[in-house]
C-alpha cells in the first residue's frame, strides 16, 4: 500500500452518518458527490464508515478484478440477512460457487426452454383480465403477473389466493429492507417485515416437503435434485433459503424493468411505432415461440434502454475483506463499499445525451455500452452477473410481444410518475392507465 490518504467525502452524523440523504434520494446523493469528488468517495451509511465507487473502471475493479477484496455477506445491511436468510445472494468463495453451480441448470438451456408455454398462459390470462378492467395500476399488476410466473415456475404452485397472499407478504418484505428502526415490533416497517418473512418461510418449506415427495417440472424440483461433484444434495436449510430468494428475485426486478418499458413507450410513440412493426412483422409468421424470441433485435436494444435509464436496483454493498488502493485513495478493511448502478449509467463519457431514452445507443452501428467494460450493469457484471438473467429476459420479451401486438395502452392524467427508487426502482404513483385491444 504506497497511500495513506483515505478518499475525500463527508460522514455526517454520530452513528447515522449521511443515511436519510441517502435513503430520501440514491441517485442525487451519489450523483452530487460523485460531480464533487470523482469516482471514489466516503461517507457513512446504516452505522458503517463506506466507501461509494462510481464508473465503469471502479465497477470492474470491485466486480471482477479484485472479487477477492470484497465479501457479499460483509456488506449487505443486516436487514438484508435477517430478512433473506443464508441465499445465494449473501454467499461467498466456494459456498457461492458450488451453490451457483447447482441452480444455473434450473434457470438456463433446457429448462428455460420448458418455461416458454407457462409464462405465456399466464401472461395471456392477465392481459384478458386487463382488457375487462380497462384502467389499472401497471406496478401493481406487472407485481403479480411476475409473482404468479415465478411461483409457478420456479416453486410449482398454480396462479390463486395464495399467490396474491404470498406477493402482499413479499411486499411487507421488501418494505423492511432498508428500515432503519430494526426493532421487530409489530408495528414497524422491520417487524411487519419480519412477520411477513415468518409467514413465507412457512409456505415454502411446506412446498418443498411436497416437492421431496412428488417432484415436478419445476426449477425447484430441479434443486431438489441437484447433487455436486461428491453427490450431495442441499439440505432442506439450503432450499428454504435458495427458494426464498428465487421468489424475491425473481419478480421485484422484471416488475420495475415492464413498468418502465411501458411507461417509456407510451411517451416515446416513435419508438413504440419500430418496436411495434418488428412484432407485427413476426406476427405474420406465426404464433409466438422461443425460435421468434430470438429474432427480436429492436425490443432487446428498448430493454437494454430500460435496464439502463431505469435500472431496478440503485447499487450493489460489499464488505472490504482486504484493504485496497484505488485511484490513489486507501481504504481499509472493515469498510463498507457500494458501487453504483444508475449513476454508472448516466456517464457522459459513455453514453450520449444520457438523460434521453433512446434505444438506438445500442444499435449494431453505435453500441455505445461496447466502448467500456461493465458501462451496463443493470443485472450486475463478472463472474456472480444475476443467475436469473435469461429467465428475466426471456419473461419480458413474451410480455412485451404480445402487448405489441395486441394492445394500445395510454397513461393516464393526474399523477406523479416521477422515480422512486427504495426498495425497488418505480413511478411514483404505479403507472396509471387506460388499456384496451388494438
């Protein structure tokens, strides 16, 4: 270590540090520091000295480079741990190798192609259902849409009361995660929480106990089966865990990505005009199938638009394990590090006009994410990019298809649609519209 000198920044009060600006606005509080200071700055957040890295160069640094000085389960908030138990998500070196191991055959190839015929049923059934309502609540219904995908494809459980239930409580989950208050009282965001996270750990060790009888198609299933190099299985422990976050992850990101993709749609009517004629072109041939959702290159440069733009999570935590030299700064183990995803994103150095949505930053002709690694970062980067990446693509591409070539949807007057980013990325009123056939 040739420096001593920590990086420049501010930590705020006794104890709280500069939390409430940071949980009142991510973005504006990492953008203002980052125009202040450069790529690397401290503050402190949630209890903790932190040190926050910005850009393409300190994201590849923390995220592939040196993945040894940092540890996922030293840097999440403790509400994280106690609300998302011992996952994949929080696992380190070779727990999280050969876990990660065990699920990708659950979540690629073979198995994704299996869950083509599902995720369309379902989505067909809500877009029904949306035809008969008319005017709704977008967030609010992409949340269970999701929720209904993801439980009956990587849990077993069919669409019902149960899955409403089970999606308020994943809600009331997520709405403790960054708390502050972690006392578990009933009334409480963290202990409204906590009993949520009770309820769900009940539901699903119960699925599990069925699955380990009647095994089905299932990504759980799938797990339930899985064995390592020495032929071990996980242990019921393991596959609460795993499914939990399955659950969690696999609806709250792809309901912020839909959300936004109609929003932006529904303002942007030239691009909806070229998302819209690719469709129809496609439409022409046939019904949709996997083959068709590979021939979509127009609405996958608007979804990496949306990742980008809109990225459904602020920012990644990790525990400095090892300390580091970074751009001539010193930062000691024991820190807290976050690297951020939204403001990565809105470089000028990279992306043109950044402020703008505009899917043709991804064209064959300018790929302006190609000019620096780990510029687009929406499902994370490096060797742990999110293990659910084809599955989220994939459910997006069958909603958006048949949503293009069926329906006309407007956004409705009178309300706020300005970004909400804690838990998860949003409008702030849900995205209210008025939606019919075509």
């Amino acid at each position: 270590m040739k420096s001593s000198q920590l990086p420049p920044g501010n930590s705020g009060l006794p104890i709280l540090g500069e939390t409430l600006a940071f949980i009142v606005d991510p973005y504006n509080f990492v953008n203002q520091r980052y125009q202040q200071y450069g790529s690397i700055f401290r503050t402190n957040l949630l209890g903790r000295p932190t040190v926050a890295m910005v850009g393409p160069e300190a994201v590849e640094f923390v995220l592939a480079k040196h993945m040894d000085y940092f540890s996922w389960r030293e840097g999440w908030p403790e509400n994280f741990k106690i609300l998302l138990g011992e996952s994949l998500f929080l696992q380190d070196g070779q727990e999280h190798r050969k876990n990660r191991r065990l699920m990708m055959p659950a979540l690629h190839g073979p198995a994704l192609a299996n869950y083509v015929t599902t995720m369309e049923a379902i989505t067909l059934s809500y877009l029904q259902k949306w035809q008969k309502q008319q005017e709704f609540i977008w967030f609010e219904e992409f949340k269970q849409l999701t929720f209904d995908i993801a439980s009956q494809l990587l849990l077993g459980t069919n669409p019902g009361d149960e899955n409403v239930r089970l999606s308020k409580l994943f809600k009331a989950l997520s709405n403790g995660l960054f708390s502050i208050n972690r006392l578990p009282l009933p009334f409480t965001k963290f202990g409204k929480a906590v009993a949520a996270r009770n309820q769900i750990l009940e539901h699903v060790t119960k699925v599990i106990r069925e699955r380990q009888q009647n095994p089905t198609k299932d990504a759980l299933s799938l797990l339930i089966q899985a064995r390592d190099e020495e032929g071990n299985s996980m242990s019921e422990r393991e596959l609460i865990a795993q499914a939990v976050l399955l659950l969690f992850a696999g609806h709250e990101t792809t309901t912020s990505m839909l959300t936004w993709l109609c929003l932006e749609l529904a303002r942007n009517p030239e691009i909806m005009k070229r998302v819209r004629e690719e469709q129809m072109q496609l439409a022409n041939q046939g019904a949709l199938s996997l083959e068709q959702l590979g021939q979509m290159p127009y609405l996958e440069q608007v979804l990496l638009e949306v990742e980008r733009l809109h990225p459904a999570v602020g920012g990644g935590f990790r525990g400095v394990i090892k300390e580091f030299e970074f751009q001539g700064f010193h930062v000691p183990a024991g820190w807290q590090l976050l690297y951020s995803i939204p403001v990565t994103h809105r470089l000028e150095e990279i992306y043109s006009k950044p402020e703008r949505f505009d899917p043709d930053r991804f064209s064959q002709e300018r790929q302006e994410n190609k000019n620096y690694p780990f510029s687009l970062i929406g499902f994370g980067g490096g060797p742990r990019i999110c293990i659910g990446i084809a599955f989220a693509k994939m459910e997006m591409k069958i909603v958006a298809a048949h949503l293009l070539r069926s329906y006309d949807w407007e956004i409705l007057p009178n309300q706020s649609l300005a970004t909400v980013r804690i838990p998860t990325n949003r409008p702030k009123d849900g995205l209210r519209v008025r939606f019919q056939p075509r």
